[in-house]
C-alpha cells in the first residue's frame, strides 16, 4: 500500500472499512494520551485524525513537512486545539527553532 487514502482525497483515510480506524481503535490507550506525528504523507494524516470533525482530539499533533489538502474533509477547529508543532518551508530538512506551535 502506497498510501493509507486515495490520491487527492484524504478523507479516504477515514473510512471504517480501511486499515487506519481499527489500528488506532486498538491501541492500548486512548486519544487524550496519543500524540499523532508525521512527516509529508503522514502529516497530512496526522493533521487530518486530529482536527476532523467527529474524531477525538489527540493529545497533541506533531505534523513536519506535509501537506493539507482537506477540501473533502469537514474539520473541527473549535478551541481548545490539540498542541501543534508543524513545519512548512522550502527546506526538506527541518532546522530547530524553525517550527511553530499553536
């Protein structure tokens, strides 16, 4: 599997019948202990389990040199967010200090 949704539709991520639901479902904690992380892809998916409407909140996310394409994707952007420390520029490699947090 390249990718755990459809090209330009990540929303596909969040399918129950998929792979990504049940894992994080049968992890031994719960969202309020989980901090999501990941880089390019995987900060898509980070950001994407994090903010949607309907999904729990993490405990924090953590998502570096991704991308955010959630126009499929209806979000919960409420306060209070989950702390956010992402990572966008021109560089692949991140430099410390370089990040913001929200």
């Amino acid at each position: 599997r390249a990718s755990w949704f459809e090209e330009d539709r990540i929303g596909t991520a969040l399918d129950p019948d998929g792979p990504l639901l049940p894992w994080l479902a049968g992890l031994p904690f719960g969202p309020e202990q989980t901090v999501l992380a990941g880089w390019s892809q995987g900060a898509a998916l980070a950001a994407l389990l994090g903010l949607a409407r309907g999904r729990p909140r993490p405990a924090g996310i953590m998502a570096l040199g991704g991308f955010y394409p959630f126009d499929d994707v209806p979000l919960d952007l409420r306060p209070p967010f989950p702390p956010i420390l992402g990572y966008a520029s021109g560089s692949s490699i991140p430099r410390t200090g370089a990040a913001l947090c929200l």
